[in-house]
C-alpha cells in the first residue's frame, strides 16, 4: 500500500479516508485543464483471503467454475506437491 501512497503524492491524488483494500474511496483529482474531477477507487489486492500468487488465485477460480478444468488444476497441482520428494 506504500507505494501505491507515494504514487497518489506524486499524481496530487486526494482520497477520503486510509487506503484499504476491497473497499471503495472516494477521491479527488485535479485534470490538465485544472479541473476537479471526483472518482471511487475500489482497491482489488488479490487475493483477498488465503495464500498464494495470483496464478494460485486465477487456477483456484477455474477450477470453481468448471469440473473438467478443475481436475485438470488437481492434477497439475499433485505433479508439483510429488514431482521433487527431496524438495531439491
């Protein structure tokens, strides 16, 4: 969340409230014509319960939305938890 501050700084964006993930935050802006222009920003940090990276997060929903897929994923996921039993 620190950089995304520091990037807010620098672009002048103002926001209602501490930047939180998975919550909308209404902000403030001014545009090239010095203009003030308001917009929500929704901050989406995946994933957002549990562990893992965001391929973990895109295969577990594949695998949610489809039965062939997710058998697939199972099998995939068995070959790399069995593929190295000395965990070189």
């Amino acid at each position: 969340m620190e950089k995304v501050r520091r990037l807010f700084q620098k672009e002048q964006i103002d926001c209602a409230g501490d930047l939180c993930n998975n919550q909308w935050m209404t902000c403030e802006m001014e545009n090239n014509m010095g203009e003030s222009v308001c917009f929500l920003l929704l901050l989406m940090v995946l994933p957002l319960e549990g562990n893992g990276a965001m391929e973990t997060f895109l295969l577990n929903a594949i695998a949610q939305k489809d039965a062939y897929d997710k058998e697939l994923i199972e099998k995939g996921n068995d070959f790399v938890d069995h593929a190295d039993p000395e965990k070189r």
